[in-house]
C-alpha cells in the first residue's frame, strides 16, 4: 500500500502536513499573503474612507448636539458612560464570535466571503504577519459590514427633526443615548482587529500593556520563538 504524501494542497489554497511542521507553516503564511492583491487594497481603501466619513459625522452630529440642542441637559451626559459601556461589551462579544466564524467556516476560496477569512486565517500561520500591516490593511476589512449600518444611522441622524428642540440633526433626549451606543459599538468593532494586533506584537507600548495587565484588553499570545 502506498503511503500518503504528509504535505498535501487543500482545497482551500492551504498545504495540509504535520501539525506544527515548520516548512508547511511557511507554505501557507506565503499562500495567504500573496491573497492580498492590489484590487483588495483598492477596496479596502473605498470602504474605509466611505465608513471613516459617515462614523466622524455622527459621532460630530452627537457631540454638537450636547451644545446646541435645547433639551440637553447633565443628567444625559450622566447617562452617557453607561450606553458606552454596554457597546463596548457589545462590541468584544460580536467581534469575537465573528473571529470564531472566520477561523471555523469556509477557505480562503469560499465565494464572497474568502478574502476576508483570508485576513482572518494568516495570523494562524504566521504569529507576527498582522504586525507587519499598516493600519488600512488590519482594520479595514472590519468596516465594511459596518458601512450599511453607518449609512443608516447618517440618513437617520440627517433626517428631519420634529422633536422642536432646535437642532438642526435629528437628535434630541428619546435617541441621544442610542446613537451613542452606535457610534461607540461601531468605532469598537471596527478596531478589534488593531487591538487584536497589539497582542501578537513582540512589545507593546506602556499604556497597552497596562491596559493588558488589567485585564481591559487581550493579553499577549505572541510566541516567544517570534522574538
């Protein structure tokens, strides 16, 4: 009986060998980031910027909205931390099931979906390829579920405004407190991929790792051979 071949090509663009095999580990790191391709990088620079304008708008609308409207008040800004927080919780746990998902299901050939779970899969195989990606190509990817979202939440803010509190956005003391949630839910998710970054990184800066140390954020999973 012939033996099998212990490195294979998956259907997916991977190299099936054995587990931990140092040689198959870099075929697949370097399969994955050849998928990163000069109409990928076009892309991700359309929705970030398009995401980047509409989320800075609202989150202007918000802020201007505690200065001009006439029915905002302390007691709303009281408020305020606790819709932060409860979108900030948010926020981890979809950011994190949607890592499991792209970790889980699908191949980097799966239709639609295959250049996103392409990003997700390369840290698996190489521990510090995150870090080498400029801020576009980490945290990109992450704003274009969010570009629906955000548009909606534009037109809504942008809409006529019959509350009769003088403001000239759409804001007043009934959805203040949940565009507030949304701009912090977005602006969480849309980063989770840059934190995420932070802990493969070799060193990271005082803040971070204090922030690490705590708790607030993951902690480092960088392997020490990475150093």
């Amino acid at each position: 009986m012939l033996m099998a071949s212990p490195t294979m090509a998956a259907s997916g663009g991977e190299v099936i060998g054995r587990e931990g095999d140092p040689s198959v580990r870099k075929a697949n790191a370097k399969k994955l980031a050849a998928g990163y391709t000069r109409k990928k990088r076009f892309l991700e620079c359309c929705y970030l910027s398009a995401s980047t304008f509409l989320w800075c708008n609202n989150v202007i609308s918000c802020g201007r909205y505690f200065v001009f409207a006439s029915d905002a008040n302390v007691m709303q800004l009281l408020w305020m931390p606790l819709f932060i927080l409860a979108a900030m919780t948010l926020a981890d746990l979809v950011s994190g099931v949607v890592h499991w998902g792209m970790d889980t299901w699908g191949t980097p050939n799966t239709p639609i979906f295959g250049n996103f779970i392409r990003s997700f899969r390369e840290h698996h195989v190489d521990q510090t390829a995150m870090c080498k990606h400029d801020f576009i190509q980490t945290n990109a990817d992450t704003t274009l579920p969010l570009l629906p979202l955000l548009f909606i939440q534009y037109m809504c803010v942008r809409s006529t405004n019959h509350s009769g509190n003088g403001y000239v956005a759409n804001l007043h003391v009934r959805n203040i407190g949940v565009h507030t949630f949304l701009c912090t839910f977005f602006i969480f998710v849309a980063i989770t991929n840059e934190i995420h970054k932070w802990s493969h990184q070799v060193k990271q800066t005082r803040l971070v790792r204090k922030a690490m140390d705590i708790g607030i954020l993951l902690s480092p999973h960088c392997p020490p051979e990475a150093s």
